[in-house]
C-alpha cells in the first residue's frame, strides 16, 4: 500500500510540473552566476549553462560544476581585499 501512495504521489507530482511547470529550489551555489536547482515536486535536476539558461544535470555538466566551484572558490580564498 505504502508503494502505491508513494507511486501515486510522484505520478500527481510529475502531472503538476507537467501542467503548471516545475518549481526550482537552488540546491548548489557553484559560483556567483551558475547554481544547481532541484524542482521540489519531481526531483528534477538542472543547472545553469554558459548563456545563462537552465540544462539538465547530466555528470558531465555535475563534474564541470565541482571542477568549476573548486577554481572559484580558491581564486576567491586568496583574494586581496581592495578598499573602495
């Protein structure tokens, strides 16, 4: 039974993002311009590409995203501070 209602619950879910769209929560903060979201309905994942526009998370895009959050966070570690 639980399997049913669990099964239910994601096809009325996937029915609502098919309908109403899919509503993104930012699950990863990559660099200041490109995160991962999550759809909090159907686990759907996406991130943000080079134009800006969101693609699906595919490991390729998930392995440039890590590579990508190392480089910016270390170049921003060592960072002087300028006064303005």
């Amino acid at each position: 039974m639980k399997k049913f209602l669990a099964t239910s619950s994601s096809v009325f879910n996937a029915l609502c993002c098919g309908i109403f769209g899919h509503y993104y929560a930012v699950t990863k903060k990559v660099t200041s311009h490109i995160n991962e979201y999550e759809c909090i309905h159907c686990k759907k994942q996406v991130t943000t590409d080079v134009t800006g526009n969101l693609s699906a998370l595919t490991p390729e895009l998930e392995d440039i995203n890590n590579t990508l959050q190392k480089v910016y966070k270390k170049k921003h570690q060592h960072a002087p501070q300028h006064a303005a």
